[in-house]
C-alpha cells in the first residue's frame, strides 16, 4: 500500500500551509492504551473495500469543547498547539456500510503508539483506529498507522487563521479554500462536520480504492454547501 501512496504525496502543493503543531513534546511516559472490541451497538463488519475516507480533526475546535479530561491532557493541555491532527484512514464499503472490527487485536505496542502520537494526539484513539479500521486491510498496525500518517502529512491546509476571522463564512468556501490548497482536489472530494454550535471540527477527505482523491458519494454526510459554519482559532 505504500507505493500506492506516492502519487497522492506528489500533489501537495508547496506553498500551501501545514496546519499540524509546529513542535510536539511528548510525554516522558506514554501510557498503555485498552484493549478494544466489537459491540452490539458496534458490530464486526467484514465487507469490501470500495473506497477510503481520510479523517482530520481540527483540535483546537475540540480542545474549546472538552471536558477537562485527563485523556486530553496530552493534546489540549500539554502546551503543545495542534491545528489539523489526524483521525484516520476509514476504508469504507460499495455502499452506506462499511467494513469494521474485522480482526481482534491486542494492545499496541508502547513504541508504536510513541511513533504516532504527535499525529493522533490520544493513546486510545490510535488503538481505536487500528482495531476499528486498520484490521479489514492486510496489513500490520505499523504499516497501517504509517500509512494513515503519511497520507495526513501530505495534506495542505489554506490560511485557518484567515479564515477564523472572516464574519461569515459557508462550507462551501472553505473546501473550496482547503480544495485549493491541495493538487488534484476539489470542493466535492471532502465532507464538512461541525459542532452542535456550528464550528468546524473535522474534514473527511474521500479517496478511491487506489489512495487518491475523489469525489465523495451522496451518502458520505457533512453539511450542506450552503451552511455557515465558524472557525476557532488556534493558539
């Protein structure tokens, strides 16, 4: 799957901003993450693989919105300042389902989940990934996360700052701005998802079988062009 990879690494466009933490200070000790599982509510569900979404949450909208935590105390209260931070690489299937939980896994290994953190800014979340998503492809958490990484670093993200400040703005024009930044991407290849008060909080970019970008199905989600939504900003 990483050979696959290098054309979607070639588009990035090389001017355009990196949204991720300018510096990442990681803990002195990582902690283990928990052993996750199918639920009734979260069944095993092995499926083909028609497509990929590449999730990106924007933390300082989720940082605005915790709770206090101590989950999050690494990513909203470490003194680190995340902008983009990834959530994953969700395969997805021919329809509105798609495939999950297809394997058990045990608990990742201290050093993999060290190797991913300043991506994923949550030990369990990076578990959860893997075992959610990660086990429906062939392949090992090191190769899966390593790939969910890359395709993240090789995103490029317009001027948030900018765009946090604007009085209005619509979902529309801010793919259209994330779109721009990004070679080989329009405004219909991601989906938008916001808060109960309407602030951005995450970006789902579509992807075919092959890793590259395209337009999103019908049924993917995210709000309508026409909605407004806002910007927190970081730092």
């Amino acid at each position: 799957m990483l050979k696959i990879l290098l054309p979607v690494l070639a588009q990035a466009a090389p001017n355009a901003a990196l949204a991720q933490a300018g510096q990442c200070r990681l803990p002195g000790v990582i902690p283990r993450p928990v052993v996750e599982g199918p639920t009734e509510q979260e069944p095993k569900r092995v499926l083909p693989i028609g497509s990929y979404t590449l999730a990106v949450s924007w933390s300082p909208d989720y940082c605005a919105r915790s709770k206090g935590g101590a989950k999050d105390d690494f990513q909203c209260r470490s003194g680190n300042v995340f902008g983009f931070t990834l959530h994953g690489l969700w395969p997805d299937g021919y329809g509105k389902d798609w495939p999950q939980y297809c394997k058990p896994a045990p608990v990742l290994p201290r050093k993999v989940v060290r190797d991913h953190l300043c991506a994923v800014p949550s030990v369990q979340l990076i578990q959860h990934e893997w075992v959610k998503h990660g086990t429906c492809l062939p392949t090992t958490p090191t190769k899966f996360l390593a790939l969910s990484r890359k395709l993240y670093q090789a995103l490029r993200y317009p001027d948030m700052q900018e765009l946090a400040a604007r009085p209005t703005l619509s979902a529309r024009e801010f793919a259209t701005a994330f779109a721009a930044a990004n070679k080989g991407m329009s405004a219909d290849m991601m989906r938008l998802n916001v808060s109960r008060e309407g602030t951005l909080s995450e970006v789902w970019v579509c992807m075919d079988r092959k890793l590259r970008y395209s337009r999103c199905p019908a049924h993917q989600g995210g709000v309508n062009d026409a909605t407004r939504i806002r910007i927190v900003p970081k730092g």
